[in-house]
C-alpha cells in the first residue's frame, strides 16, 4: 500500500504518541515531512521538529491536511479532542485510529461525523524500534480501514486482528506487558549483581538473554516449556532455579498482575 502521497497526523504526541512517530519514520511508510504531531506544549517536541516533522498545538489545522489520524491522547481527553476536530473529519477522506485505553467504537463514534472510518489499535513503546505487538480491531463492513490499519502498523511489528471485546486484554497483556518483561528482566539483572557481576554487564546479559528466548519462541514455533525442558537437566541448576522462582509465586504473580492491568484498562475511559 503507497503512502507517499498521504499524510498522518498523530494526535498528543507523548510518550507512545511519539514511539509510533519514531518507528513509522525508521520505516520509511511516512517521512517526518508528512507526519503531523500535536500538543499544547510544542516545545517539548523541538526535536521533532529539527528532524523535520511538523510540530503544531492547532488540532484542527493538523486534521485538515492530514489522511490518517491516529489519536493518542489520555483516556479523559478523548471525547474533548473529538469534538473539536470533528468539524474537520471527512467521511470521505479520513481514518481515524484510536490507541485511548478503554475507548470503544461506539463511544468514538459518538462524538465524529457519520460515515467516518474508526479503528481501534493498541501498540506498544516497543513500536519506536519496530517492534510492536499491535492489536487492532474495527466493526467496519468495509474491509478497507482494517487494512490500511494492518498496512500501517505491520511495518514497525506484527499485527493481529482480534474482536473488540478483548481489547482491554490485549493492552495489558502487550501494552503494559512491556513494563512487565523489563520488570522480570531488571531482577535478573539484579540476581547477577549478587552472584558477582557489574551492573553494566549484568543488565546486557540478562537483556540479551530474554531477547534470546523472545527470538527463540519466535524461529522455533515451540511450546515454552518445550524449550524450558531442553535446558533442565535431573538434579541440575536450571530446575533448581525454576522451582525456587515458582515457590516464590513467579508465575502467579505475572498471571495477577496482566489480570489487574485488564481489569483496570477496562475502566480507563
């Protein structure tokens, strides 16, 4: 699908607003040329605008000249937002992504013109590398949104259409998931500290280490536990550390908080 004569404007261009703006850029689908990013306070995205992108505070102005709108903003200023660039949309024209936590099809709709294309998407930080886990979903008769959705983010990760009732899973299981691995893998850098490692080095080690197993899930198409039972040996030190982590509740405790973290994005908006 050819974007080089479309443009996207990315609304509250924050924290994840910006990671998407990085990694559709390293992957050439849009150059900062053609990417809008909004905010009150534009000075906090100076450095996107000496790159080239075009940095504006007017919502409005950002839409009118834009394709593809992806809103970004916090969930309690979603239907503000909508309403004021409403008298922009184009049915015709624009297709507007939400990445709000807990902000249904409906309640978007709510607040645009009839006949305009929304699509729900939940990416992750890991979208600045092109990396993300992105889930998207639509209700849309027309095939043609899902796609150009589809089109968009399977060039910084992989991609997967669910139903719009597991979106707030979704988001805790690869939004927040995130914040969960590097959590696991902070402990373990931690635990390498303590069996005589530098801090330096322990980080590297135990970051490459679950990219490792990520990569190796990824190529082998196995089971984690396959894999786990090729590097545990009888009465050997990998079992032995497992079951420790497991007395410990590891595994329950990963379980409850992706469980909590649901629960919650269901109550975002």
């Amino acid at each position: 699908m050819d974007f080089s004569e479309k443009k996207a404007t990315i609304l509250g261009a924050g924290n994840i607003g910006c990671s998407i703006a990085n990694g559709l850029t390293a992957s050439e689908i849009f150059k900062p040329s053609q990417m809008y990013l909004t905010r009150r306070r534009t000075d906090k995205l100076n450095e996107y605008a000496e790159k080239g992108y075009l940095v504006t505070s007017d919502n409005i102005e950002a839409v009118k000249h834009s394709d593809v709108i992806i809103a970004c903003v916090e969930p309690h200023q979603l239907d503000g937002i909508l309403k004021e660039i409403a008298p922009a949309l184009d049915a015709e024209k624009h297709l507007l992504v939400s990445v709000v936590s807990g902000a249904k099809i409906k309640d978007i709709q709510k607040n645009v013109p009839e006949g305009v294309a929304v699509v729900r998407a939940m990416p992750n930080t890991a979208i600045a590398i092109r990396e993300s886990m992105t889930c998207i979903c639509s209700e849309s008769k027309d095939s043609g949104p899902i796609e150009t959705t589809k089109a968009i983010f399977d060039t910084v990760g992989v991609t997967l259409e669910i139903r719009e009732e597991q979106m707030s899973s979704a988001t805790a299981l690869c939004a927040c998931g995130i914040a969960f691995f590097l959590r696991a893998i902070r402990a373990a850098s931690q635990g390498g500290i303590e069996i005589g490692f530098h801090s330096n080095e322990s980080i590297t080690m135990a970051a490459q280490t679950a990219k490792g197993a990520a990569s190796l899930l990824g190529a082998m198409k196995n089971h984690p536990e396959y894999e786990i039972d090729r590097v545990t040996t009888p009465k050997g030190c990998t079992i032995s550390g497992l079951n420790q982590m497991e007395h410990g509740g590891f595994s329950s405790a990963m379980i409850k908080g992706i469980l909590t973290s649901a629960e919650k994005a269901e109550k975002l908006y």
